[in-house]
C-alpha cells in the first residue's frame, strides 16, 4: 500500500466528533445515557398522564381498595396507607427532582459562566471582587439557610417553596463553575487568535460570547451534568428533614422519611423501595454520563477504546477471566 492510499484512508474529525465517538465507546457512559433517559421518558410520559386524568392525590376519595396494598397487577408498587396509587406519587417525586435538578443546573450555569468569564476576561479589581464575592458565597452554610428560609416561607403554597428550593440549591451551587471558567478564559485570552480578534476590533462582549466562551462549552456541560446530579441528592435531603414541598405533593425524599420507621421498612417494603431504588438508579446515571463526557473532552485521553464493564470496575487483571483480556477494541480497527 503507498502512502498516498494510506492518506486517502486517513480520515480527519472535527473536536466535536472525536468527543462523541470517545462517549458512545464508553460502555458505562452509554448505560448510564439509556438509563438517565429511559427514567426520563417514563416520568414525563406518566406525569402527563396523571394531569391528563386529572389524578389529585389530596383528594381521598380517589383512593383505592384498601391501604398498604402490596404491588400487584393493578397496582404495580402498591398503595400507600390511603389507598394512594404508589406508582403515581414514586412518578410525581421523579418530576419533582428532576424539575429542581434541571432549573437549578441552568441558574447555576448561568450565573458560573458569566461571573467566569468577566473575571477572567477583565482581571484586576474586577476579578477580585468577583472571586471573593463567590468564597462569601461558598462559606455560607447551606443547611442553615434552607432551615431559616423553610420557615419564612412554611405558609406559601407548594409551587412558591418549590421555586425558593430551585433558588437556594442554584444561588449556592455557582462559585465552582466560575472559578473553573475563569481558569480556562485566563489561558485562552493570552492565545493568537484572541490577539486576531483585539486586531480586528471585535467589541469586548463579541470576544466574551463568540470566541471565548465557545471554547470553554465542554467543560461547562461536564460541570453541568455533576451539579444536576448534586442537586438530586440536596433535593431528596431537604424533602427527607421536611424543607421541601410537603404533602399532598410527593418528593423521593418525602417518600423514603415517611417510610423511616422500622415498622414500615420491616412489613411495607415497597414504600421504600421503589423511590430508593430510582433516586439511585437517576444519580448513578448522570454520573456514569458526567465521567463519559469528562473522559471524551479529556484530549490528553488515549484514542477510542471499548471497554466492558469489568475492566472499567476492576481493572485488567481481575476481569481476565471475564473475557477482559479481549474486552477492549479500538475503534479505529
């Protein structure tokens, strides 16, 4: 074969496409992506149905046959001490968490990249106003203010607590992100093709928006996907102590705290199960994608390799006799 066959061969990807084919070769990244939007799907899906059949769980007289069913055919996780279809309250809680995680994650984006990235750009006293402002920021304790705001707001309705919980986890949530994107723009602003742009008189806020934050987008979206889950997990702790939504309105922190009771955990399982077993299985999964895409956008990361599950748990020598030796093949071949 000449050279000039091998050139032909040779095929160049764009950044954006190398990071993509790093992705989809991580086998735990994909099961955590088709598991992420399989709950994803199921919890919409549902949802809407609830608000279709106009379902209100505060209204009793909707309930079923009997209290504390266990799961059957009809019921598939089983009812509630008043008679409450458990899958729809397990279903609620999913939108809940899912809702705080996604309106969190984007005010925590919004605020984080902007505050990077004007600290970063402008430096000086701007950059130390900024940075500090963010460490007060950091420093204050969380558990206490959500306890003080929970009761200033006790007698505001549910939708209103739900949108200051939103507030508090993203307010709180941003300083990291900003120092990150403020890292990144420091080294970028010194390159040429920022040097180009002051040259051809580009305005200050188009050098901010189309060429330094674009580059910095990869590694916001990997910082995304660890504060969405983060977010999960405070939304089911503050339901769990009672600084959520409360009832009628079902959380999955709610629902495991008002399952706490050895009564309960011993002879009605499934109250705790269900809800347990999803708040894991949404948390596991934008993990496992969080580390796909940290991976992917990694360029110091070594080309594509598919590797089964056991080599990425165990390592190489204890998943050989899983068929590990075998388990990784380049994408290239």
């Amino acid at each position: 074969m000449t050279t000039k066959d091998v050139k032909g061969k040779e095929q160049i990807l764009s950044p954006t496409r190398l990071m993509f084919l790093k992705f989809r070769a991580n086998r735990l990244a994909m099961f955590g992506f088709w598991t992420f939007l399989a709950i994803v799907v199921i919890v919409l899906v549902f949802t809407i149905y609830t608000k279709v059949i106009n379902y209100d769980f505060a209204n009793l007289s909707q309930i079923g046959e009997g209290s504390y069913t266990a799961p059957n055919s009809k019921y598939w996780f089983g009812t509630d001490k008043y008679g409450r279809d458990y899958f729809y309250r397990v279903i609620t809680g999913g939108y809940i968490a899912l809702q705080v995680a996604l309106l969190s994650t984007l005010l925590t984006i919004g605020i984080g990249v902007v505050v990077g990235a004007i600290s970063g750009y402008f430096g000086g006293i701007v950059d130390v106003i900024l940075m500090r402002i963010g460490e007060i920021v950091i420093s204050f304790p969380f558990l206490a203010l959500a306890i003080a705001v929970s009761a200033i707001f006790i007698d505001y309705p549910e939708e209103i607590r739900l949108y200051i919980m939103i507030c508090i986890i993203g307010l709180l949530s941003w300083p990291g992100l900003a120092r990150m994107v403020r890292a990144q723009i420091l080294s970028l602003k010194e390159q040429e093709f920022m040097t180009a742009t002051k040259v051809l008189g580009i305005s200050t806020r188009q050098q901010i928006t189309k060429h330094l934050i674009p580059n910095v987008i990869a590694y916001v979206i990997v910082s995304a996907t660890i504060t969405f889950a983060s977010s999960i997990m405070l939304e089911a702790s503050l339901s769990y102590l009672g600084l959520s939504v409360t009832e009628p309105v079902a959380t999955w922190g709610g629902l495991l705290q008002r399952a706490s009771s050895s009564v309960v955990m011993r002879n009605y399982w499934w109250l705790w199960l269900f809800p347990g077993i999803l708040l894991f299985l949404l948390v596991m999964s934008v993990n496992l994608i969080g580390e796909g895409l940290r991976d992917a956008v990694d360029p110091k990361s070594e080309i594509i390799k598919k590797k089964n599950v056991f080599v990425r748990l165990f390592g190489r020598f204890f998943s050989k006799p899983f068929g590990g030796a075998k388990g990784e093949q380049s994408i290239r071949g």
